[in-house]
C-alpha cells in the first residue's frame, strides 16, 4: 500500500511512500499472512469510507477491515495521544460481524512526507 502527498499543495509535485500496517493484537479475527512477507495480506481493495461515528473502513476481496489507532499495532505515532492499556476483560467490539480490527498506519498523518 502506498501513499502520497501533494507539496506544494496545487503543484502536481508528488511525494511517495510505503504504508506499514498490520492487524491489532486485539482483532477478533486472525491475520492472513502469504509468503515471506510480515504485511497482512489484504487482497484488492475495492472501497473505503467512514462512518457516522468517523471511523474509517477499508472492503478488501479478504474482508472488511477497520483503522485503528496506531498503538493498537505496536506502533507509535507523535501526534497520538496514547491512554493507559484497557485489560483484556473489558476490550469488548460493539460490531464484531465481518469487522476485522486491521492497522493502517497513515504515515503521510504521522509523519510528513
């Protein structure tokens, strides 16, 4: 996956970039991982959107899955306000139906390109 950012904005200049992403430690769902890689393998993306509540869904040909904050995958990010860890009793999803908890790390977000 791959992202960019247009600087100066308007310009047509383009900067790239890989997307390092993995699934959450908490997702009800394992990962599918193929090959040698250490991504999860998400097939085709086919759409994406957010929801009423803000949140940001990825439809992949493997299923269907949710961006989480970045330390939910272990990864840290400076412009994340980090909460101390729930306990593994309380960590409760309110739509487990073909929610697959997936880490899309946006680094253009994080860091700039």
């Amino acid at each position: 996956m791959w992202a960019a950012a247009e600087t100066p904005r308007g310009s047509g200049n383009f900067s790239k970039d890989k997307i390092t992403f993995t699934c959450s430690k908490t997702s009800p769902i394992p990962c599918d991982y193929t090959g040698k890689s250490t991504l999860p393998s998400l097939g085709y993306i086919f759409s994406f959107g957010q929801d009423n509540n803000k949140d940001l869904f990825y439809m992949t040909s493997k299923g269907v899955y949710r961006v989480v904050r970045p330390s939910l995958c272990g990864y840290t990010c400076p412009i994340e306000t980090v909460s101390p860890p729930q306990s593994s009793s309380s960590l409760q999803l309110k739509r487990p139906i073909l929610l697959v908890l997936a880490c899309l790390l946006f680094l253009s977000q994080c860091f700039r390109l």
